[in-house]
C-alpha cells in the first residue's frame, strides 16, 4: 500500500515539474486575487456586494447602539422638566437630540401642547404609534444585511451555472482528449470559485444580522419601557394639575377617560344637547 501511494506521488511530482518545465518554469501557486479572477463574470458582482456588506457592518457598529435609542441622560432630563411641567423646554430639548425615545416624546407633546383638549389616552396612542413607527425603522435597516446574505449565494450559484454551461459548450467542440479534461477543469474550477465567493460573503453577513437583530430587540424592549414610565409620569403630572384646571367641571376631564368613562363637556364646560336626537 505504501509502495502505491509513493508511486502515485512520485508520478504526479514529476507531472508537475515536467508542466512546469514547459510553462518556461513558471510559478504552480498563484495569489489569492488570480484565483478570485478565476471565478468568471459573476466575481464583479459579489466584488461589490462584499464591499456593500462590508461598508453595511460598520455603518450599524456606529449607529446600532444603545444611547442612539435611549440614554439615561435623556431619561433623567426629561423626567425633571416633565416635573416641572416645563413641556415646551422638552419639546425644544427634543429637537437637539437624535434618539429614538426623543422622536417619541417629541410627538406626544406637540400634540398635547397643540390640542389641550385631548385625552392622555389619546397622547398614548400617538405615542405608542409613533413608538412602533421607530422599531419598524431599526428592523427595517438592519435586514439589508439578510438580502445581501440572500442574494450573494444565488449570484454565486448564477457564476457556477455559467462557468459549468462554459465547460460543455468548450468541450462539445472538439479536440484532444487532454483538452478536453483542461477545458472541464478550468470550468469547474471558475464554478466552485463562484460559489465559494458567494458563500464567503453570505455567511459573515447572516452572523452581523444575527448579532445587530439580537441588539434591536433590546433595545426596542427598552425604548418600550422608556417610552411607558415618560408617559405615566406626564400622566400623574396632568391629573395632579386637573382639579385646579377643572374645579368647575362636574367631573374630573382626564381621569374620566383613563378609566374608559364618558365624557361630558369635552370641548370645555358645555354639556352635549340631547334633545335633537
């Protein structure tokens, strides 16, 4: 058995070195980029959706992060004017910050400012939809990383079909036996270099998509948290400040709809006129 395998060895050796001989005694190795080269066509297409992929990953490990969603400096400002009830500085101090939980807070107090006659219910469902509208934004970004993870194997399955059609259509035209097996060879090799490419490509894409998908849903989750203790604390702040407001009115205007009541004299202390129904 070793006898074979000593034999076979040696005759390859020689092969090699007598190829060698006649290429003018040129280098067997080549370089990594003359064997991407080797791939054909498609290798242009997945050169640039490498670069995309590449250019993509460091984009998100600068704005994935957590005070580009939230930051406790945020929070704790936020807390103290919304306790002083100062609701236009927050407002302003909102359009200088670049936060997810700012777009949200800003939005719900605008509304509340322009319409004093609104419900904190309704202040809570502006808030929780623009809320959402923000989330849909994080996931939305980060799954340009999973269509490129996508589509880069597919471009290189598209190079390995044509370097395969190549080799067929070069060896159904003719010629010696051995041109034949060095036609077959170079066209399985730029097949199998497509498909390698593309899979190099796909699979540290799909690995960032996992790490970035993981950080948005915790950062979503506590956007959400962020988002509700703001909103209870506007909440208490107004009803604290409702009976003064509302001393004449019958009832309570905000607690009324908090708890899903009626209300009467929404629009200020008229009371609706039910005989014309």
């Amino acid at each position: 058995m070793k006898s074979c395998l000593s034999t076979v060895a040696g005759f390859f050796l020689s092969a090699l070195s007598s190829s060698a001989q006649e290429a003018g005694a040129a280098p067997l190795q080549k370089n990594f980029l003359e064997v991407l080269a080797g791939g054909g066509p498609m290798m242009y297409v997945l050169s640039l959706l490498s670069v995309l992929g590449v250019l993509l990953i460091l984009f998100y490990l600068l704005t994935i992060r957590r005070n580009a969603v939230i930051s406790d400096r945020f929070m704790n400002a936020a807390e103290a004017m919304i306790r002083k009830r100062d609701y236009l500085g927050l407002v302003a101090y909102c359009h200088r910050q670049n936060e997810c939980i700012a777009r949200i807070t800003q939005k719900a107090l605008e509304f509340m400012t322009k319409n004093p006659a609104a419900t904190m219910m309704e202040v809570r469902e502006l808030a929780q939809s623009e809320g959402s509208r923000q989330s849909s934004l994080l996931t939305s970004r980060i799954s340009y990383l999973a269509d490129l993870g996508a589509i880069a194997p597919m471009v290189g399955l598209l190079g390995t079909v044509i370097g395969m059609i190549k080799s067929f259509v070069e060896i159904s035209g003719g010629g010696a036996q051995g041109v034949r097996q060095m036609e077959l060879a170079a066209g399985v090799s730029e097949a199998l270099i497509a498909t390698a490419s593309g899979l190099a490509i796909a699979i540290p894409a799909l690995t960032f998509y996992a790490i970035f998908r993981g950080r948005v849903h915790r950062y979503v989750s506590d956007l959400e948290a962020g988002a509700t203790h703001l909103m209870a604390l506007l909440n208490a702040q107004v009803d604290r400040q409702a009976p003064a407001a509302y001393s004449s009115a019958p009832t309570p205007h905000w607690n009324q709809q908090d708890y899903g009541m009626p209300v009467q004299g929404r629009l200020g202390n008229e009371r609706p006129d039910l005989h014309g129904i």
